[in-house]
C-alpha cells in the first residue's frame, strides 16, 4: 500500500510539474511576443515611445531623457538590426535586485550591421495591469 501511495504522489508531483512548465511556457511565449514588439520600437529609434511602453519599475528606475541618452550612446552605435532570434526565455518569480513578480529573462543572439555577434537580454515582467512590459535591457 505504501507502494502505491508513493507513486501516486510522484505522479501527483510530476503532473503538477507538468502544469506549471506548461504554464511558464505560455507566460514565456507572451513576454517574447511584448519584447520583440518592444524592441522593435527601439530598433526605430523610437527611445521616447520605448520608454513610454516600458514597465512602471523601469520608468521608475530611469528618466525618459536618460534612457534616450543612454540609446543614443549605446544602441544607435550598433547600426540597423540584421538579424534577431530568442536564444533563452525564462520564467521567474525573483530576480536579484527586483522585486517579487513574474518576470522572463530572455536572450536574444543578435547581429547588427556594425555589430556581427550581439546577446540582447529583454526582461519582461507582468506588469500591474496584467500587461507584459519590458522592465529591463541589456547588451553584450
């Protein structure tokens, strides 16, 4: 009996397992869909609009002008974009540095025209109005 108990609750254990990859998976897929649209604001040197479409952590974090400052300085450099795919998407609920929220860290491999091997790090979050906004940006 205890037998049977045990294999239930692992069955149990990995059907619930099952179910919250399936749901991170479509959390992930939604957060992609916001940071590709996302960055295609920034690709057009749409800074302003980006920032205005961003996370309230992120415009909180960062003035409009800054961020426009910091585009101009780091993003327009790199040339029009050549090529962009998701490399990782990642569900989470912490990061360092934030707070507790539903986040997903995704990877880009990039290529600009200036600029033949890029990483893009996007990170989404859902925001308060159950919107996913990019809350993050890096590249390396």
């Amino acid at each position: 009996m205890i037998g049977n108990i045990t294999r239930w609750a692992c069955l149990g254990l990995v059907l619930v397992t099952g179910y919250a990859t399936a749901q991170d998976a479509a959390k992930e897929k939604l957060a992609v869909t916001a940071a590709e649209k996302w960055l295609a604001a920034v690709d057009a040197e749409k800074y302003a609009e980006s920032w205005q479409e961003a996370a309230t952590l992120f415009k909180n974090a960062v003035t409009k002008e800054q961020w426009e400052q910091s585009m101009q300085a780091a993003r327009k450099p790199l040339g029009k974009l050549v090529s962009r795919k998701v490399k990782t998407a990642t569900y989470a609920k912490a990061l360092p540095g934030a707070p507790d929220g539903e986040y997903v860290v995704i990877q880009f491999e990039t290529i600009f025209a200036n600029k033949a091997a890029a990483i893009e790090t996007v990170t989404p979050m859902l925001d308060k109005d159950g919107t996913w906004r990019a809350s993050g940006y890096f590249i390396k």
